[in-house]
C-alpha cells in the first residue's frame, strides 16, 4: 500500500505558499482586509486540490469578524477512501504587519487525524515553530538568542556572533 503522508505533507505546504503569495500581493497597500480575502480564498482554493476529506476545525476570522475558512467547513479533494482529517488554519496572520509592508507574517496550517484537534477559544498567542531535527530544543519563553543556539546544536552548526549572547 502506498503511504501518501509524504504526498500530502508536501500538499499543505503548496496550500499555505498559494495563501502567502495571494497576500503578498497586497503588502505595504494598506488594506489588511484585501490581504486576508485573499489568503483565505487562495487557501480554499489549493485545498480543492488535495487529497484528504478535511473539517475545519479551529479557523482564525471568527474572533476579529475576517474573512474565513470556517469551523465546520469541508475542505480538501478527496475521495471516499482518502483519509479524513482534522484542520486549523489562519490564511494570514499578520494582516496588519502585511498591509503596512512588514516582515512576519505567516500562513498557518496544522492538520490532524479526524477527531484528534480540540476546538478551543479563539485568543492571540506567541507562536514559535521549528522543523524536525529541532523539536524538542526550543523554548517559547527562552530569549531569540538562546533558542537560535538550540537550533543551531540541533543542526550540529556553531554560530559566531558580534556581541557576547
């Protein structure tokens, strides 16, 4: 049997880039909401196109009224026997760092097994994220710095600085 977890790991990535370059079109205009329509329906969209039967489970627009994927909606281009997922998105977070032209900004997506994400209250966090070869070696409440080394140890690489850390 085929393992398609590859396939559609790499699937979720194309879907937040075709979010992210929709967006960026709209950096540094001044309108965030244009910039998150865009997201959203680029996100919608490339979702079509993969293969799993998703629900949207955890959505970003109810709290701040933007446009959304909603909690509830179905998503993906599966069949029957494609696996059915677990999904929490934000198209765009950071419509304002975008409409003024500013860096971080990020498209999100997690997606899980069915029945596996917990819908929750929707509130604004600090999120820090990390490949695979350093998960595990980061702490959101250590300095940039300090994680930076983390990182860099996990990746078995040094890095050199101009000032003590």
């Amino acid at each position: 049997m085929k393992d398609i977890t590859r396939d559609v790991t790499l699937e979720f990535v194309r879907v937040t880039e075709a979010a992210a370059l929709k967006a960026s079109r709209w950096m540094g205009k001044g309108n965030k909401e244009n910039a998150d329509q865009a997201a959203v329906d680029a996100m919608r969209g490339a979702l079509d196109f993969v293969a799993v039967r998703g629900t949207v489970v955890i959505g970003e627009g109810e709290k701040d009224k933007a446009p959304m994927l909603y909690v509830g909606e179905k998503v993906g281009g599966g069949g029957i026997y494609d696996p059915e997922v677990d999904i929490a998105v934000d198209p765009l977070d950071g419509t304002t760092l975008t409409s003024k032209g500013l860096p971080n900004a990020i498209s999100v997506i997690a997606v899980s097994d069915s029945g596996t994400i917990r819908a929750l209250p929707s509130y604004y966090v600090e999120k820090l994220a990390v490949g695979p070869v350093a998960k595990g070696k980061i702490d959101i409440n250590a300095p940039p710095e300090e994680n930076l080394k983390r990182v860099a140890k996990a990746f078995g690489l040094h890095i050199k600085s101009r000032r003590p850390l």
